[in-house]
C-alpha cells in the first residue's frame, strides 16, 4: 500500500498529513490557507491521490511557515509512500491549459530535490494569498519529496489561473510519475539501480 501519514509540529505550525498515491481523488482538506486548500484540492483531484490535511499556524503574522510547512509535510508523505519508488514510470509531463494561461510542468522521480520555477505572477496577491508563497510551497515540496520539477509559464495574465494550472499540472505530472509500470515489474527505472 502506498500510503504515509506525516505529523509535523514546530513552534509556528502545527500539520498532520495523511496521503494515498492509489487513491481517486478524494480530499480533505483544512491548512487555515483558504487560497492553498483550493491549490491542493485540485493536486488531490487531478493525481487521483487521496489526501487528508489539518494543519495550523501563525497565520497572524502572514501564511508563509504554514504554506511552506505544509509543502515540507506534503513532500515528506511523498517520499514515504514512494518508498524505494520500483516499478513507477518516473517521469511525468503536462503543458495545462487554464483559460489564457497555459503551464508547463514536469517531474522526475530522480531521488533528488531540485525545483525550477519559472512563473511571473502578474500581481502580488490572489485574495489574501501571497503569491510569491508558490515557489516557496514547490521548493519544499521538491526537496523534501526528492524529485525534480520544472514549472514555465507559457502564456497568462490572471494569477488565479496562472496558480490554478500549475497545481493542477502538478497533480497531473505527478499522477503519471509515480504511476506503477505493469511492464516493470518492480524494477528501480534508473540505470544506477537505485533513485536517491
């Protein structure tokens, strides 16, 4: 069963985290981040992950620790439930269209965190919702998950959807990733034998 349950606790957040990479989509989700519940519910949905998530923080002071903790506890929980990641396709890609914006993202299982974001947000904020907060996310996910994840945008002028096509893309690229290959047959997809 690919699945993991995170619980992180700091002196700013507070996050329990329960993830199935086999799951149908299904989410529930509470981070007192209005703007990142929608994020993740479109990564739960477009993956086809389910994915429960409580977390609290300083939201007094602004949402970065409880944004990039949560990424922390989000890439933790897919590191785990990836385990020594044999038999998964490794690679996803998507180019995702979200009205006039259209974003690239692609993932590799490489075993190793690296993130490349290339996403101009026209605006500084989405409601309340910094969003310089979306590479921040992303880097604490690719680090802590250890994969590598470009994001470009390609084209877009609303940050809403510049930020909704690159959860989505995320939850899509992802998806195809760590999807298992029947042709693999629990094989570790790396000519080193190892992803890590």
């Amino acid at each position: 069963m690919r699945k993991s349950k995170i619980d992180r606790q700091t002196t700013e957040t507070t996050i329990h985290l329960e993830l199935n990479l086999d799951g149908a989509g299904q989410y529930d989700i509470d981070s007192s981040v209005p703007f990142l519940d929608h994020l993740l519910s479109h990564v739960a949905r477009h993956g086809l992950f389910d994915l429960t998530l409580r977390a609290q923080g300083d939201t007094e002071i602004d949402d970065h620790h409880t944004t990039e903790d949560v990424g922390i506890a989000l890439g933790q929980a897919l590191r785990a439930a990836l385990g020594d990641r044999a038999g998964v396709r490794r690679y996803g890609s998507i180019a995702l269209p979200m009205d006039e914006a259209l974003v690239l993202v692609a993932v590799d299982l490489s075993g190793r965190g690296y993130l490349v974001c290339d996403l101009p947000f026209p605006t500084q904020k989405v409601g309340h919702f910094d969003t310089e907060l979306v590479p921040e996310f992303l880097r604490a996910l690719a680090h802590n998950a250890g994969i590598t994840l470009h994001l470009r945008l390609l084209s877009g002028d609303n940050s809403h959807h510049i930020a909704e096509a690159a959860f989505k893309g995320l939850g899509r690229a992802l998806g195809e990733a760590v999807a298992l290959d029947t042709r693999r047959s629990g094989q570790i997809p790396s000519t080193k034998g190892v992803l890590e």
